[in-house]
C-alpha cells in the first residue's frame, strides 16, 4: 500500500501529535484499521479540523509505508446527524470495541458497513440494545470468536424452548432439567429463542435482549482477557448512580 484514494471511513479515535498534529485512527471499508498522520489538524484553519468528527461518514486519501500513513486529504460524505445523549456513549463503545478487537489493516467490509448501519440506528429514537447486539454479534463473526448459534456443544439443532449455558472451550451446553429451572436471575442462562434471535439479527422480547447483553458480555470479555472496556465501565457507573 502506497497510495490510497477516495476511501470510505469512519474516524475512531485521535491523539495529539506534535503541536499542530493528530494520529487518526481510521476505520476504512477496504483496508480496515489504518493510522495516520493528519499533519497540522489541529490549527485553526486546518480544513481537516472541521472534517475530522467521529460517527460521520468520510472519504480519505492517504499514502506511505509502514505502521503510519500520511493522510493527504479528508471529506464529508454526508450522512446522519452524530449520536447523541446515552447514544453517543454507546457510539463511542462501538469504537472501542473495534479497537481493542481489530488487528490494524485487516479489511472487513462486510462490518464496516454494519458499522455504518450501527451508526445510523443510533441516531434514531431508543431503544438501542438491538442494534448494539447485533453489531457485536457481526463483530464476533468477523473476527472468528462468535459461537455456534445454530448447534449445541453436542453438535445437537438448538431448540428454541431449551435453556443453554455458554462454555469458552465447548459452546452453547444444554441445561439439564425443566426450562427455567436455573432461575429467572440466572445471568449465565440463556435461552434457545434468544440464541436463535440472534443468529436472525433479531430479539422481540425484553428478557431476550438481556439475556444477549449478560451472553455477549461473557464472550467479549474472555476474548478480550480481562481488559475493562472504558465506555462499558462508564455506563455501568452511570446506571448505578
């Protein structure tokens, strides 16, 4: 990769950089994480100051070699207005995710544009917890850590009316007994319908959508060894205050 022209991207994060720099770290479709230099972005009258918003959509072109690129120029593509209010916490916890979980130039286009649509969902009314399940799902995909949502650790069809624990080393286990019988409070239980929801991008029940928050939680924070996610902790402190 040496030149990079009108690429679709989304900015993830920045860090000052010398005085009148930034390091981007940009999400692309076609080239997944890149960083770059954005020489003089922070001046006042840098055009790239006013471009550079996360949650908008952009076109970038950048050039070089090596772990930094350069990046030569940045547009609006137009687009929704930003998240907004618990929104924008989320927005900025669909970041973060990306960059503890993405390795750096690994293209996946197919979560870029969930990303896009995660975005979107995000700038309408709540409630969000679908859309975030279903982006961290697509993440998990795509970066090959999602279990199986369609068979059990015993390669069994899962059943919509049976109640499941998930194993990192075996899967989705069948819980022996009557469905329910590990109790509604139960975090570690999830049932079949709710798998099921998942697999279709799709949970119509509150309790269902819970149960894919405590499932997707467990798996994200075994792939991502311990590591506290700042925007999860935030909201966390938020909902106990």
């Amino acid at each position: 990769m040496t030149r990079v022209s009108n690429e679709p991207a989304f900015l993830l994060h920045a860090t000052p950089y010398s005085e009148t720099s930034l390091v981007v770290d940009l999400f692309t479709r076609d080239y997944g994480r890149v960083a770059a230099i954005a020489k003089g972005a922070r001046r006042p009258r840098s055009a790239l100051r006013a471009v550079l918003l996360q949650f908008q959509a952009l076109t970038v072109s950048f050039s070089g070699r090596g772990e930094l690129r350069t990046l030569t120029a940045a547009e609006w593509a137009g687009g929704a207005v930003s998240p907004r209010g618990d929104a924008l916490l989320y927005a900025f916890y669909l970041n973060e995710l990306l960059v503890r979980l993405l390795p750096r130039e690994d293209s996946h286009p197919a979560l870029y544009d969930a990303y896009s649509e995660a975005i979107a969902a995000l700038c309408r009314e709540p409630p969000f917890d679908e859309a975030l399940r279903r982006f961290e799902w697509r993440t998990l995909r795509e970066i090959g850590y999602a279990p199986d949502l369609q068979r059990d650790s015993s390669r069994r069809a899962i059943e919509a009316n049976s109640d499941y624990h998930w194993s990192p080393a075996e899967g989705f286990v069948l819980v022996a007994g009557e469905p329910g019988a590990g109790g509604a409070n139960d975090r570690s239980i999830v049932r079949g319908t709710t798998l099921l929801g998942l697999g279709a991008g799709r949970i119509d029940t509150a309790n269902g959508r819970s149960q894919a928050k405590y499932l997707t939680r467990a798996i994200l924070a075994h792939h991502l060894d311990g590591v506290v996610l700042k925007t999860r902790q935030i909201l966390v402190d938020l909902q106990k205050l």
